[in-house]
C-alpha cells in the first residue's frame, strides 16, 4: 500500500478493533454473555488484521491509528447506550 492508503486503513482497522474493545467491556460490565461471546471474535479478527497492517506500514501510521482509536471508543460507549440502554 503506498500514498494515504495505509493511514486509512490504520485509521479505519483502529476504529473498529477499539471500538470492539470499548463495546466488549460494556457486554462484560452488563453481564451479556452471548454479546461478548460474539464480539470476542469480531476483537481477534481485527487484530489479526492490524498486526499485519503495521508489519507492513511500521510506525508512520500510529497519529492514524491513534486518532481511530479515539473515535472508535467514543463511538461504541455511545452506540452501546444507544443500542442496549445504559446510562
């Protein structure tokens, strides 16, 4: 991947694998078993992916990676509330 492409990727592949994250520990907190045995996968999936992201990218893409990360944990505590009620 050359140009802008793997920031995006970072940007994007970041977003989702934290934002899993941060929507996993609201299942764990709610006790939604079946919601956290599902989300487990979809958390290991991404990893797989973005480890070989930054194999290939190396440490150029982490502003990217972080600024998804950011956003994608934001977005997945509300998302969260939103879908399954909290506070």
């Amino acid at each position: 991947m050359t140009g802008w492409v793997p920031y995006a990727a970072a940007f994007a592949g970041t977003f989702v694998s934290v934002g899993l994250k941060g929507f996993q520990h609201k299942n764990v907190i709610a006790n939604l078993y079946l919601h956290t045995f599902l989300t487990s996968y979809g958390m290991a999936f991404m990893d797989v992916l973005l480890i070989g992201l930054i194999a290939k990218s190396g440490w150029s893409i982490a502003f990217a990676s972080g600024t998804g990360a950011a956003l994608g944990m934001v977005v997945a505590m509300w998302l969260h509330n939103k879908m399954l009620g909290g506070k």
